[in-house]
C-alpha cells in the first residue's frame, strides 16, 4: 500500500479523534458501557475501574476503526462496488480489526486467551454484525443526506456550469466556485470560495479537472474569474486572489498572465 494512502488515512484518523464530538460520544459510549457491563466486566471490575477499562477500549477501537475505514474506502475496489456493499466489507475489516485488540488487552489485563472455549466466537461474531449494521447504517444515513442536498433537476444544469469536475470531488461544504491549486506534498490543496480542502492526487491531474484558469508556478493554479491583481516581482510576479491570498508567478509564467491581459 502507497505511503500517501497510510498518510491520508493516518490524518483523516487524527482529524477525527482530536473534535470534541467525537470525545464527547467515545466518553458517553465508555460510560453507558462501564454502567451496564456488558461481556461479562460487571464480574470482574467494580463500576470505576470498568468505566475506565470502556474508555480505553472505545477510545482505541474507535481510532483503529476510522483509520482501517479509510485504507479500504481510499482501495480501488470502493469505487467499483455498490455504496452498501462497500461499507458492508469496511465494517467486516474494522470488526476483525477491533477484535484482535479487545483480544489482546483482555490478554494483557485479565490474562484471558483468545483460545479460550467459549469466548473467542461469539465475542467475534457480536464485535462483526455490531461493525457491519454500523458501518452500513451510516453509509445509508450519509447517502440519503447526500440525496436530500442534491439540487432538483431544474438546478441541475447550472450546478454542473458552476463546478467543474475538481469541484465535486470535493465535500459539499467546500462546493463552491473554484479559486486556486496549490501542491501540498504528496496532495493537492483547492481552494474555492467555500474554504480549502487536501485531495491526494498530481497537480497536473487536478488541473485537468479544474477548467478555466492559468499555472502560474510549477505548484500554483488559479482561476482567472478570482485574480484580483498581479504585480511585478523582478522577473517574477505576484497574485493577488479574490479571497486575498498571494500567489507567486515563476519567471517561466510570466508570458502567460501578459497573452492573457493580466501584465502589459
């Protein structure tokens, strides 16, 4: 697997554990947990330490289930199969994976084998339709949000204008109307009027997809629509975007903003 991949997904993983959403739930799962508990720790912990002992295992298992979810959704294979079906998969890999950890802090702190008669199968089997009805329960939740945000077929038409390819690759909260490229290591950062956000993909390929606009830099696109101003730098020169950020223009481009009326 490509180290991008591991990167993208290592922090997507670490943008998601560090909302306070997602530490409130993960605490109030820990504590609904460590009141009822479940698997048989009400036996072996008083209320405090299980309530400690959910917290460990929901903070981990939640972090190794967004990670392992987006090595499989970022797999060439998620855009072949149906959305269900795909999330069905994700959550058999994230229930394998979240077992084998509950295995082994069980092992760790109680000293109790996975190969252990009567524990090791039906805790797999709960940890993988519990993953699986999550997993796709989401994917549906999501899709139907997605449907319900999606522009009626009289708007159609001018939404497609509006957004060229680039742009729908994009969350809906960053749609907007495209401002500029900007190579970011291995990613690609794009900038439109509604925010920024990273796609992992070569600058040339993003360009491709982004319509009308001009490279000025060898890690710089931008829209002509959003150049509000160019300024000589030297040999150089200097943009100035709509949302008033400045991007530099190699030496090389130069003759590109002057055929296009931007420098006399």
């Amino acid at each position: 697997m490509k180290t991008t991949v591991l990167h993208l997904a290592i922090r997507e993983t670490q943008k998601v554990m560090s909302l306070r959403l997602t530490q409130t739930v993960i605490c109030a799962v820990a504590i609904v947990l460590g009141i009822a508990g479940p698997f048989g720790t009400e036996d072996v912990m008083r209320l405090v330490p299980r309530i400690v002992y959910w917290l460990v295992v929901s903070q981990i298992t939640f972090a190794s289930g967004t990670f392992v979810s987006e090595l499989v959704q970022s797999c060439r294979l998620s855009s072949r199969l149906p959305a269900p079906l795909m999330s069905g998969l994700t959550g058999l890999a994230i229930g394998v994976v979240i077992c084998a950890e509950i295995f082994l802090i069980n092992l760790g702190l109680f000293g109790i084998s996975p190969l252990e008669a009567g524990y090791a199968l039906p805790l797999l089997l709960n940890v993988l339709v519990v993953a699986v009805v999550v997993s796709v329960a989401i994917s549906l939740a999501v899709q139907a949000f997605k449907d319900k945000q999606a522009p009626q077929p009289q708007e159609a038409a001018p939404q497609t204008a509006a957004h060229p390819k680039l742009v729908e690759r994009l969350p809906f909260d960053k749609r907007g109307a495209l401002i500029s490229l900007s190579v970011n290591d291995h990613y690609v950062d794009v900038t439109t009027t509604k925010g920024t956000e990273m796609l992992l993909m070569r600058l040339a390929d993003a360009i491709g997809e982004a319509g009308h606009g001009l490279q000025v830099h060898r890690s710089h696109w931008v829209s002509t629509d959003h150049i509000a101003s160019v300024t000589r730098d030297g040999a150089k020169a200097v943009i100035k975007t709509s949302d008033g950020r400045d991007i530099p223009v190699s030496r090389t481009y130069v003759p590109k903003l002057k055929e296009a009326g931007f420098l006399p």
